[in-house]
C-alpha cells in the first residue's frame, strides 16, 4: 500500500488519517523533514491557513515540502490546505504563505457569512457513484485558474451555485470542503490511487 503522510502541524490531522486508512492507504502523520522523506504522498488538511503556514516555517518544512512537490509528490489540500495549495490568496494574511503549488487564485473566507459553514452537492470529475456530500466550513473557492489547472467540481445549488470547488493539476489535487468528514471515502481513494500511479 502507498504510504501517504498528513501534515500534522494543526487541523483535523485524524480523521485524514482515518479515511485514508479506509481507503487502502498505510497513513501517517507528518511533522518533520524526516518523516517526509518516508511518504509517497502528503495530505494537507483544513485548519487555519495562516496558523499552518506560521508553524511549517517554525518546523523548518517549507523548503523541504516545496521540494517534494517540484518533484512530482502527489499532494491533497482540502480547505485550509486548498489555501496552502495556491499561487495567490484573496483576503489572506499579508504574511501567509503557500508552497509552490497550483495556478490558482482562492479567496479564503469566500462563502461569506450567511453560509459561512453549509452542505452541498458537487460532482467531482472522474469519481463514479453520484455527487459528494460537500461539507464547507469557512471554506476558500477558486476565483481563477492557469490554464494547466482542471476544474474538477462547482456547487451545483444553493447561493453558492456554480463556484468553483475542486481543481487538479498534475499530481496536485484541492477541495474547498472536507470529505474526511463525512465517512464518505471516494475522494481519498481517488487520491490514493494518484499516488499509487505517481510511484
Ligand atoms: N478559513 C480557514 C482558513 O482560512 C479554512 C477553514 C477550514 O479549513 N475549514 O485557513
């Protein structure tokens, strides 16, 4: 089985570790250049963006992420790791910071408050078996892609319809929402199988 790492410096690290062991994954978190080297693949999971991006300089990953990620390792960012995920940030932090990641533009905090946390719907190209169960909590959207970036899922209904949700390029795959809570594991097997083609 791929081995597949969740960067565990803050955020909901067990439940990653949790689905990915569903979905056939030997799963293990990851705090340290080390225990970086060991994985084929690395989740990101959602938190707070600005506090993982203070704490993977404090743990001295950056550089060694960045790395990994120039070289092909297949990377997962769900929510705040969406935000680790992109070249630009809308209403971030002035002194957040991302790793060398997808082409895209997120604007964090996008849903706004009137469905600052809610549930939808989206169809994620190349996942059979029916739309995912979405579950946003103060969750990014996409605002702009580059064009090797493809647009994987949007919200099919409600106020946020047709907003941009899931993206991929290369071996980097984002969501705006959090399937590792909903015990539905078809977006983490998809994922595992990623690595297993990247290796
Ligand atoms: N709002 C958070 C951020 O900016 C993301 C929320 C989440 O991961 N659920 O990082």
């Amino acid at each position: 089985a791929p081995v597949i790492g969740v960067l565990a410096l803050q955020g909901d690290v067990r439940e990653h570790l949790t689905a990915l062991t569903g979905a056939g994954a030997q799963a293990r978190p990851v705090r340290r250049s080390a225990e970086l080297d060991a994985v084929d693949g690395l989740i990101i999971p959602g938190g707070e963006s600005t506090t993982i991006s203070k704490l993977v300089d404090i743990f001295e990953l950056r550089g060694p992420i960045d790395k990994r990620i120039s070289a092909g390792m297949p990377v997962y960012g769900s929510c705040a790791g969406m935000i680790m995920l992109a070249a630009e940030v809308l209403d971030g932090r002035p002194d957040q910071r991302g790793f060398d990641g997808i082409a895209m533009t997120v604007r964090r905090n996008a849903f706004g408050r009137q469905v600052d946390s809610f549930e939808a719907p989206v169809q994620i190209t190349g996942i059979d078996g029916g739309p995912l169960h979405a579950v946003f909590i103060r969750a990014p959207w996409v605002e702009r892609v580059g064009a090797d970036v493809e647009i994987l899922g949007t919200v099919a209904e409600g106020p946020a319809t047709g907003r941009v949700v899931a993206v991929r390029q290369g071996n980097l795959l984002a969501t705006s929402f959090h399937p590792e809570l909903t015990g539905d594991l078809r977006l983490h097997a998809h994922f595992v199988d990623m690595v297993r083609t990247a290796t």
